[in-house]
C-alpha cells in the first residue's frame, strides 16, 4: 500500500489512532497511522486496507469488559447504556476475530483508566483476547510482547528473550500457553537484568 508524501509515516512520526467506525479507521490508514486502538466498528474493507498497510489493531478489549464485570460501575450505569455497552461489546469482539483471520497485526494495549479499567491490570487484557476473541494463548502473548515491541518499533530492544535484547522477564506460577489465565498470577519480575520481585 503506497501512502502519500505527507502521511504520518512519511514523516517519521508513528500515530496511533482513536477510532470506532469503519471510515475513521479507513481515513486514518490511509494517512499512515501505525495503530488503530479499538477499532470497534471495522468493517471487512477497512480491516483488509489495515492489513495490507500493516497497521496494527489495538483491540483494548477491557475498556468494555471491565465496566461490564466491575459490579459498582456496571450497576451505577443506566440501563440503556449498559445494553448499548453490551452489544457494542459484542460488535467489537467480532471485528477482532476477523482482523485475526484476516492477518491485521495486533497489538496489546488496555485502555486503563476507564471505569473499573485499572492500571496494574494489564494482564487481563491477554486473557480477554483469547476468551472473547478466540486469539490462542501464544497470539496473545505475541500481541502484548513482540507484537508490541514492532508497533512501537523497539523490537531491537524489546519482545523478545535473546542476547542483546533489555531483560524484561517474567516469571508465572503456570504455563501460559496451556492456560492463559497465568498471565495474571506473577511471581518473579527481572527488570533491566535486575530482579525487583521474587515471591518464589
């Protein structure tokens, strides 16, 4: 996909883009954007044009999800708007599964901050990525290490456990990939190559 000579991409300056409906994601691909966050609304076109570009999805799949499961904020909202969070849930869980099938690059970001979205919580976006979407466990980490680390394009630093790469390293009480709910039960945190938590 060729992009014009004053796309965000041309300029050197990755962008990434707050965008539900089909035509916002369509307009911002074309302008070069590297991400598309939610994406709610993406129809087929749009999707094939993000991944014909390479633009990433950033699904961010807990700013629903979190409002909807958090009891305090879900029964503090009225209840048209809960219904209307329910089915544009439904919307974008589906769009993310075609994306997948469709071969958008993904990306793992979390939106946190929204209602009952807390920072800290990160983890829980991996495992609203395979439960809700039907991304396998290893998709999903992909998404949140280096996947992430090429959208943001430090994946000469980041992602990846190889020499020469930042030591970054977690460590789980069981295997991820068997069950992606692990992903929130840490244990062991290496940051830079120095150990900042050992619950072992």
């Amino acid at each position: 996909m060729r992009r014009s000579s004053g796309s965000a991409s041309a300029e050197g300056k990755p962008v990434a883009a707050h965008a539900h409906a089909s035509l916002g994601i369509r307009n911002a691909t074309l302008a070069g954007v590297a991400s598309i966050e939610h994406g709610t609304y993406a129809d087929d076109d749009a999707l094939a044009l993000m991944a014909a570009s390479g633009t990433f999805l950033v699904p961010t799949l807990m700013a629903s999800t979190a409002m909807l499961r958090d009891p305090g904020v879900r029964d503090a909202m009225p209840v048209h708007l809960r219904e209307r969070l329910t089915e544009s849930q439904a919307t974008h869980q589906d769009a993310v599964r075609r994306a997948r099938r469709m071969g958008v690059p993904i990306a793992m970001g979390t939106d946190a901050g929204t209602p009952g979205n807390r920072h800290g919580a990160n983890a829980d976006e991996l495992v609203a990525m395979v439960e809700e979407t039907g991304l396998s466990p290893r998709e999903s980490i992909h998404a949140a290490t280096l996947g992430a680390a090429r959208l943001i394009r430090r994946e000469a630093d980041l992602g990846s456990i190889e020499p020469g790469r930042i030591a970054d390293v977690i460590g789980l009480v069981g295997d991820p990939t068997t069950d992606i709910g692990n992903v929130t039960e840490v244990r062991f945190v290496m940051l830079g190559g120095a150990v900042v938590r050992d619950d072992r």
